[in-house]
C-alpha cells in the first residue's frame, strides 16, 4: 500500500545568502513553507513537499537537503523552463532586509495541472501561505486549486499570510489572501502581516476576525511577546520564551511546522502553540532560515527546563 506524508505544504524553495557580522554572506537554504516542512520533519512529523525546481545545481542541493531531512519529494517536479529562486538578507538597525531573485523561477511557473491529486486527498493537513500566490497569477490559481482539493477530501486546510508587499499591492494581497483564508481550517498570521490586512491592532480582535472568517484555529504570531491562540471555544495567550536572537529569518516558518508538527500528534492547539512557540525562539538563536532550526530533543529539553 503507497503511503503518503500526512503534512504536504506547497510553495517555493529559494537559496540563501544571510549577511553575516564580518559582510559575507552564508549560503543556505530558504522559502517560508519549505522551512516550515523541515521544522514540521526535525519534529518528528511525516511532511512532503510540492513545488517545481529548476535543473541548476541550486535544485539539486533542495532535493539533497529534502532527502536528509526526511521530507517526501515525490511532489516535486524538476524543470527545465525556470530557474531556482535566489534571495539575499541584509541586516540593519531596523532587523532583516530581504532581496529577492525569483522572476521566471520554476516554482512561480506552477499551474493546477502540476498538482498532484493523490497525495493531498491523502494528507491530513496541507499548509500554504501568502507568497506562493503572490510570486505569479499561474501560482496563485495553483494555491486556490490545492485548497480546493484538500477540502473535497476533507483535508484540513493550514494557512499562514506571510506578507510580502515586495511581490504585489497591499488591496491585492488583501483580496487574496482574505480569500484563501476563508477556506482554511488553521490561521497562522503574524501579528504584523495581519494588522495590515486586516486594518485592527488588538491581537483578540485580529484572532475574532479570523474566527468569522472561518477558521477553526487561530495562532497569531506576536514576535517575542510569544501568540494568542484561539478557537471559537477558548483562547490563551502564551507568553514568549526568552532567547539570545541573532537572525529572525525563519522563526515564523519554523512556528508553523512546528505548531502543525504538534497539533498532528496531540490534536490540541494550545499545547501546539507552546511547543512552536519555544522551537520559533530556539530557531532565532543562529543564523539562517534553516540550519539553526530545533529537532524535537532540543525542543522537549526547552520545555522541560522551562
């Protein structure tokens, strides 16, 4: 009997070069949801990954670092007709700068018809965000085609806005992320990104827009002051875990593996959101997106020792 991941998330892989405190640059590895696939793997859940890469060696170091990290590739497609996205981060007095190198990429050349229809009626959970529907209209009908799979088979739907008004407008990106989110079973908006779109400030107000949009789970990000989470019965605010932060690039990535990690194994959203709650924390001690992401060990000893 084939079996598939029960977590597939969907988007695009980018390489990374983080400024280090000397200038260089560390190359590594990046793009929010398949870093939320390696934190939801180094927790110990069955993950899987769709995208389309370029054939360049910046591809072929994706598939290697999938492999190693026990993500399933097998909904990923390797292409000829774009390259592999590339993004820089600088950092500043007002935190990390991103630049991007992702036009004509592979991945923003997705179309329904690459989606593969087996595994995410598999899936118990597909988790997408905000920027692959921004980085090209094909893209976004891909995200909304996804969504519309997962929700014939009753699969629950994860989404997590992830902002980015470098690709589009903020009225665009209102209008479309509000209409993915209205299918999504679990928000995962960052306190920033959701004042923006949403227009309010208070972190319960954000949480009861989002519960009247529909989602049956609410977990918004609020930097170091840890998330509010929130369903339509209860609601907890869990406070932030102290950390020496060096590099912020992939907290809120690691949070949504972590957190859907979790929730895969308990099915409780508020001791998901303390367990991504200290692996986000954990994760903005190193630099880069990936490489400084906590395993379930390091995660567990946090928690017991806090």
């Amino acid at each position: 009997m084939i079996r598939f991941p029960d977590l597939l998330c969907l988007g695009e892989p980018m390489l990374e070069f983080n400024q280090q405190p000397d200038g260089r640059y560390l190359a590594g590895h990046g793009g929010d949801t398949s870093n939320a696939a390696i934190a939801a793997a180094r927790q110990g859940a069955s993950v899987g990954y769709l995208t389309r890469i370029g054939r360049d060696p910046f591809g072929e170091s994706f598939q290697e670092l999938w492999e190693r990290e026990g993500v399933d590739t097998r909904g990923v497609e390797t292409c000829a007709d774009g390259h592999t996205g590339i993004y820089f981060v600088t950092h500043g007095a007002d935190g990390h700068q991103f630049s991007y190198f992702r036009a004509g990429s592979a991945a923003s050349r997705m179309t329904p018809g690459f989606l593969p229809r087996g595994m995410i009626s598999a899936a118990k959970i597909l988790h997408i965000s905000g920027i692959s529907q921004a980085i090209s209209e094909s893209a976004a009908d891909t995200v909304f085609a996804a969504i519309a799979m997962a929700k014939d088979a009753g699969v629950k739907v994860s989404f997590d806005p992830n902002l980015r008004l470098k690709l589009w407008p903020l009225d665009r990106a209102r209008a479309m992320i509000h209409a993915a989110m209205a299918e999504a079973d679990i928000a995962l908006p960052g306190l920033d990104d959701a004042i923006l779109l949403t227009g309010l400030e208070d972190p319960d107000s954000i949480a009861d827009f989002y519960l009247e949009l529909g989602a049956g789970i609410v977990a918004l990000t609020l930097g170091a002051d840890g998330c509010l989470v929130a369903t339509p019965d209860e609601r907890r605010r869990v406070p932030g875990r102290k950390a020496a932060a060096k590099d912020a690039t992939g907290a809120g990535d690691t949070y949504d593996g972590s957190f859907l990690a979790e929730y895969l194994g308990t099915g409780d959203p508020l001791k998901a959101a303390e367990y991504a709650n200290c692996a986000a924390a954990i994760a903005t001690e190193g630099f880069g997106a990936v490489e400084p992401m906590p395993d379930r060990a390091t995660v567990e000893a946090a928690l017991d020792k806090q």
